[in-house]
C-alpha cells in the first residue's frame, strides 16, 4: 500500500498490475479507495509518476465519494427510512438520547436511540453498523431454531451452524456437516428462511438435487415449492426485476 500526499491530506492507493492492461489508470471505488491499475512490467517510478501527474483528479474524486458517501448513509438512516425484517419494510423512528451506542427496539416500526453529537455521515455509520449487529443476531436465532425443527424431522444432526456472508448463495451444506445461511436471509419472509435451512440440512443424506432430495425434502416441507417461488420473487424485488 503506497500514500500519496496532498497538502495535509494523505491518500493511500493500491498498485495492481494486470495483464490485460493495456495503459494505466485510476480507479476510486464506491468505497473511496483508490488502484492503480498499469500493465505488468511498469516500472514503479512511472507508476508515482503517473499517479503524482494525476494527484489533483485524485484528491477531487476522492472527495465527492466521500460527500457522496455522506449524503446517502445519512439519509438511507434517517427517521422515514425503511428497513427490511422478515419480509416487512419497517420505518425508522431516529433521535438522539444519553446513550454510549446506538440501540435498537422494533415495536411496529423501528425505534433507534443514537448517541447524542453524532451527525451527518458518522451517524449514519453507526446506525447502519447497528442494525448490521442486530439482524445477524436475528438471523442466528432463526437459523438455530429452524435447524433442530427439520434436524428432528428428518433424523439428522449438523456439525455446527454459521452466518454466511456468500455473495453466490442463500445456504450451503458442506462435506464437513455444517450448515451456513446468509444473515441477510432474515430480511426475507420467514417462510423462505425456513425453506433454505431445511434444504441445506436434506443435503447432509442426499449431497446433490437427486430424485432421493426432493422426496426428503417434500416430506418434511410439502409446499417447499411456494416457499422457493417466494423466495425467488423476494430476490427479484431486491434487484428491481
């Protein structure tokens, strides 16, 4: 990780050299980091260069992510916002109280106290964080619950159970017996959390979609199929289809 400084503000930057590369350039993510991308073989004094020659697009760009940043963390957690929770849109209720962190109560809607001084962008963060802490907590009960119900049902016992952060997948089912559901499927209908545990636990006597896995599967879950189409309509929603 190099830095590039400007005046009193330093920017670290990540150098990558590709192949496919056929010129350098700068890329600030969404996130507000900053790569390097130059062809395999550049010389690392034409890549300080080259980012030197360019320092002022950087500090600039590097800049408007952050307001970027700033303006749609604050307002995706202000009070009117909406959170998703087992397939309900809940508002947020947003205020400030004597509070060392945020704290989160769901009665209808949600009703979040937040520390007193926090504003604007680091507000936002901790809310978002927050909630982040809240719904894997959630996730985890679900998940642990639904596992000895289809455990019991279908006469099986996991290894152990994990939140997942997978970007491909809602559940998996590894060789080693453990059960992994995405946290974010408690934003789902409960309904189609129930039916990703119960698959994944069919998997530990049937490890791929056989005849043998729909038979196990629609005796311990007979409307697995509305559940699924429930599940998939809920994905759609997600992307906007």
């Amino acid at each position: 990780m190099a830095v590039l400084v400007i005046g009193q503000t330093s920017i670290p930057y990540e150098v990558r050299y590709s192949e496919r590369a056929s010129k350098k350039r700068i890329v600030v993510t969404a996130a507000g980091g900053v790569d390097v991308v130059a062809p395999v073989g550049t010389p690392e004094d034409d890549v300080v260069g080259y980012v030197h020659a360019k320092r002022r697009w950087i500090f600039d760009s590097v800049n408007e992510v952050a307001e970027q940043h700033s303006r749609v963390v604050t307002e995706r957690w202000a009070s009117g916002a909406k959170v998703e929770f087992h397939g309900r849109a809940l508002m947020l209720d947003v205020n400030p109280g004597d509070v060392p962190r945020v704290q989160i109560r769901m009665r209808s809607k949600f009703h979040v106290v937040v520390p007193a001084g926090l504003d604007g962008a680091a507000r936002g963060d901790a809310v978002a964080a927050a909630f982040e802490t809240w719904l894997r907590d959630r996730a985890e009960t679900d998940m642990l619950r639904f596992g000895r119900v289809y455990e019991a049902a279908l006469g099986v016992t996991a290894t152990a159970y994990r939140l997942s952060d997978a970007k491909a997948r809602w559940g998996s089912c590894g060789r080693d017996g453990v059960v992994r559901v995405h946290w974010r499927l408690v934003q789902a209908p409960v309904t189609a959390f129930e039916y990703v545990v119960a698959h994944e636990l069919v998997h530990l006597t049937h490890r791929n979609h056989s005849p043998g896995f729909w038979t196990a599967l629609t005796r311990v879950m007979p409307d697995w199929k509305e559940r699924k189409a429930g599940l998939e309509r809920w994905e759609g929603e997600r992307r906007g289809v």
